[in-house]
C-alpha cells in the first residue's frame, strides 16, 4: 500500500472515529442556540414550516440508527471526494501529456 493511499485510510479511520464518538457524546445534547433563546425570552417566526420538527426525522430516533447514518454519509462523502480526485489526477495527466 502506497504512503498516500495509508494516509487517505488513517483519515477515514479517524472521521469515522469521530462520528462513532460524536454520536453517543452528542446525541442527547441540547442546541445552545435555543437554549441561549429560551433563557433571553426570545420568540421566533417560522416563515417555513419544518419538514421534520426539531431537527429529527420520526423513524429514524435512535442512537443507533444516528450512528448508521452518520456512517454512511462519511462513507459516501469519502468516496464522492475519492471518486473526483482520482478524476482529477486523470485529467491533469491527460493535459500535461498533450
């Protein structure tokens, strides 16, 4: 395995480290910004209504099911990049050949 290819590896391990830890630590936590709203009386207008109130979607409400999800957005977000880089090294050696 080539250096580069280990650094792009370690760098999925510890992003998805990250959504492994941020979800259990994180998942019950409160928003501060409307905890600092509720403290200073503030009283906000929807101009849309919400999809999904509070930030949740209904069937997807465990911790679990966060985390799933939380792993294959990083998961796809990882190969969406991977996939345009390696596109991009492409095209560079195509226009540096020519």
């Amino acid at each position: 395995m080539k250096k580069t290819e280990k650094g792009i590896l370690y760098g999925l391990i510890i992003a998805l480290t990250f959504v492994i830890l941020g979800t259990f630590v994180l998942y019950e936590s409160n928003e501060t910004l409307d905890m600092v709203a509720e403290q200073l009386g503030v009283i906000g207008n929807n101009i849309l209504t919400a999809p999904f109130p509070e930030y949740s979607v209904p069937w997807f409400d465990t911790v679990w099911t966060s985390l799933v999800l939380g792993m294959i957005s990083t998961i796809a977000i990882f190969a969406l990049t991977y996939a345009v880089g390696k596109l991009l090294l492409k095209i560079r050696a195509k226009s540096d050949t020519k």
